[in-house]
C-alpha cells in the first residue's frame, strides 16, 4: 500500500502558519484504519514535495540580502539550517504523530513493524534541502531517514514496477512556468520563489511597518500573512483589500497603509535585477509583458483588471481544450505524457502542486489495456476562496484541507481495489478558541538543531 501526500507547508511561522497538529494525528489514525480494513502486505509513506517549506520564512528578508536565489555559499547554508530548525521546533509534535506511525500499526495488532517504510521527494519549496548536506543530513536525521539521503540527495520523483504499482509520482511544480526553470532543473530558483518572498512575505510585513507596533498593525499582519492560502491567486488583490477593510471598518489609515506598502513591494519587485534574470530565464516576452502589467494593476489597485485577465484567459485555454478534447485539468494533459522505468505509460501517474485534489481517468495507453489514471494529492493547509455572494460584494471564507492518495498492490485489499483519493475539510467556529497544547518540555540542543523524541521505532527510507 502507497499512500501519497504532499503540499503540508509545514514553516518556522516567521511568514505563516502551518497546519496544526489535529490534521496529522487524524491522518496517523486513519492510516492504522487502513491497515486494519485492507490488510496490506507493506505500508509506504510517501511525501511528494512542499513538505518542510523553506521559502515561507521571514529569515529571507534579513538586510545581508541572502534570497533563495543567492549563490550558494556558507551564508546561505546558515540561512537554510536555521529555517529547518526553526521548522522542526515550532511543528515538534505533528511530526512525531507521523514518526509514531509504525508503533500504532503494531499496537492495532494487523501488522508487524517491518515492512512500513517514509519516501520524501521534493518539490519547489523544499528543493534548498538538496543544496548543502548538512541540511540532508537535518532533514533525514529529523525524519528517521536513511543514509541515502543524505550520501545520494533527496529524488524528485518516485516510481514503481509494473508488476507492483505501476506508478509515477512527482511534485508536478516541472509543469508550471513560475515554479519552474527548464535551463536549470529543480535544483535551481525560480521565479516562484521570488514571488513568494519580495511579495507575499514582505507585504504584511511593510504594512505593518505602516501601521505600527500597536495593536492594530499586529492584527493586520497576522491576518494578511494568510495570503499565501487564497485560491485561486488571481484574487489575491481583491482578498487583501476585503481584509484590510474589514480590520479598519472604514478607517482611511488602513487604506493608506495597504497603498503604501503595495506600492513599495511591487515597485521593488519589478526593479530588482535578480528578479528579472529569473523572469527573463523562465518566461517568453510576451508571458512577461503580462506579468509585469498585472503587477502594474496591482499597485494602482485595479481589482476589477487584475481579476477580469486571468478570468479571460482561463476561459480561453478552456475553451481551447474543449475544442481540441484535452483534458480539463492542466496537470492531466502533462500526466499523459509520464513514462515508467520500462519506458512505457504507467497506469497511474500522482501529482501534487495544485493543492486540488482529483482523479481524471486518461484512459487506456492500447487497445487492449485497462484504463490509467491522473490523480493529485491535494494539501494540507488553510484555503480562502471566495465566496458566491450573488452580487453583493466580495467576501471570501476559510477552512482547513487535508488530503491523500492511496495504491494498492495485486493482492492488497482482498484483490477488490485499485486506489483511493480521499480529501476531507475542517471549518473552526469562528467564535471559539481552540485550547492550546500544554508547552512541551524543554528540547537539548544539537549541532543540528533540536533533538528528536524518545524511543521509537522509525520509519525506514526505501
């Protein structure tokens, strides 16, 4: 039994916040179901990318100027270090609940510890991970992995036999144009990762530098570093403005506030030559014309413009596969495309990325074989989206989502089933305050950041 999972996001909460430790408790007991329902002969975990995100963190917008996109070099490394220790520290016990994983499959009684194995391939927020073996070695010490890891680097794919799963499973950021540098390969920045740190993590930052240090300019970041959650992204602008007013109800400073460090944010953005070598590498001219015009709408706070293009040409590209019959979903099309070890399509090929769960069948590669399928993970995170108000303004809502995908080997599950995709979500009533875990005991520090738990019986790298 594979089971795949990806997008968790997991930060040191200098820019965001992550996925609470509920999510990967409840994950841990329904995988012990599993077992018990489907009596597999293995239990494989696999990770596939945005797991320990390390380009969601503040670090990045220190003074010395080191970026994701620096050159490598010692101070980066110090840099990439001190997130991940960061990131294991503030998310100590969701990671434990996986670590314990084989310990509540053997309690449950259906399954000895052996055959229960932890995969992790990269995506393009953990990709640094492979930069400096001292951050391998942290990541696979942390994790219980094995040597390979730290010796061979983390893979950015995963596949399996024929005979066995006959799966290919990637990230899927080599499918998108920001996230992606065909000329340098996943182990390289990208555009993407200039968005997220000059844009996103800035911006609640400089608004804040304009509000001040009261409480008013602590709410207004803690509220708009969630905006890295709002799906999809073509609404960005008009979710920020939506929270700003509803923080200032009305009051012109908040406004003035958002103006301000939009402003600043977008006018550096588009100066900085680092950020335009890494367009001038990932985009054509024209897909760089239009970037830079819709960032220009963003600082003139054009809502209607910047929401109304990408409507436009979301439209377009659907009505190009309709009338071409391409798969509706983009990450489908470039799924057909996968081949296994042996060089043939395998019959299921699992992406992550999206942070949208599905399953689109894409059918049979001959005549005489039996369908395949494009199936995506999901995510495990916070999504804002806005809401169907019937014309009566933009509001926009949250809740939590966390889902997975799971395969199963000839002879698994009584021989009776394939795979299945599961998505769930959770809404906190707004009113309530969630008790807080009690504070965990004090940590022994180490050269590579905290220590791990007690005993335990790891999970073991494939």
């Amino acid at each position: 039994m594979l089971i795949f999972f990806s997008d968790v996001h997991l930060t040191d909460t200098s820019s965001s916040d992550t996925m609470n430790e509920e999510a990967f408790d409840r994950f841990a007991d329904q995988v012990v179901d599993l077992v018990r329902r489907r009596s597999p002969q293995e239990v494989r975990l696999v990770l596939l990318g945005d797991g320990l995100d390390l380009v969601r963190s503040s670090h990045w917008l220190r003074p010395d100027g080191v970026r994701p996109w620096s050159a490598p070099g010692t101070e980066q490394e110090q840099v990439v270090l001190e997130i991940l220790r960061g990131i294991f520290r503030t998310n100590r016990w969701a990671i434990d609940h996986l670590l314990d994983l084989p310990a509540r499959i053997a309690l449950s009684g259906h399954m000895p510890q052996g055959p229960i194995r932890f995969d992790y391939v990269l995506g393009n927020h953990d990709w640094l991970i492979n930069r400096y073996a001292s951050a391998r070695r942290l990541v696979a010490d942390r994790l219980h992995l094995g040597q390979a890891y730290v010796h061979e680097g983390f893979p950015f794919v995963f596949r399996s036999p024929p005979q066995a799963y006959d799966v290919v499973a990637r990230h899927g950021d080599v499918h998108d144009r920001l996230n992606y540098a065909p000329a340098e390969g996943q182990e390289a920045p990208s555009l993407g990762d200039a968005i997220i740190v000059e844009l996103l993590n800035r911006f609640p930052l400089e608004v804040g530098k304009e509000l001040g240090t009261d409480g008013d300019g602590k709410e207004a970041v803690r509220r708009l570093r969630e905006i890295d959650n709002v799906r999809p992204m073509t609404h960005l602008a008009t979710w920020v403005l939506e929270t700003v007013s509803e923080l200032g109800r009305g009051n012109p400073r908040f406004l003035t506030a958002v103006d301000r460090a939009m402003e600043r944010v977008v006018d550096e953005f588009r100066r900085d030559p680092a950020v335009r070598a890494l367009a001038a590498g990932q985009l054509s001219w024209l897909q760089r014309r239009y970037l830079w015009a819709l960032l220009a709408d963003v600082r003139r706070r054009k809502v209607n413009v910047l929401d109304s293009w990408p409507r436009l040409v979301d439209r377009i590209v659907r009505g190009w596969r309709l009338v071409w019959n391409l798969p509706g979903s983009k990450y489908a099309a470039r799924a057909l495309n996968e081949r296994g070890a042996d060089g043939r399509p395998p019959r299921f090929v699992v992406y992550g990325h999206s942070h949208h769960s599905e399953s689109v069948p894409l059918g049979p590669a001959a005549r005489d074989e039996v369908d395949r399928f494009y199936l995506n993970t999901g995510t495990w995170r916070t999504v804002w989206q806005m809401a169907e108000t019937g014309g009566a303004g933009n509001h926009f809502a949250s809740w939590k989502e966390m889902g997975y995908v799971v395969l199963y080997a000839p002879g698994e599950a009584g021989g009776r089933h394939e795979f299945e995709v599961w998505t769930g979500g959770l809404r906190d009533r707004p009113a309530e305050k969630v008790p807080s875990r009690p504070p965990s005991p004090p940590e022994k520090a180490t050269a590579d950041g905290p220590a791990p738990p007690g005993p335990q019986t790891p999970l073991t790298a494939g």
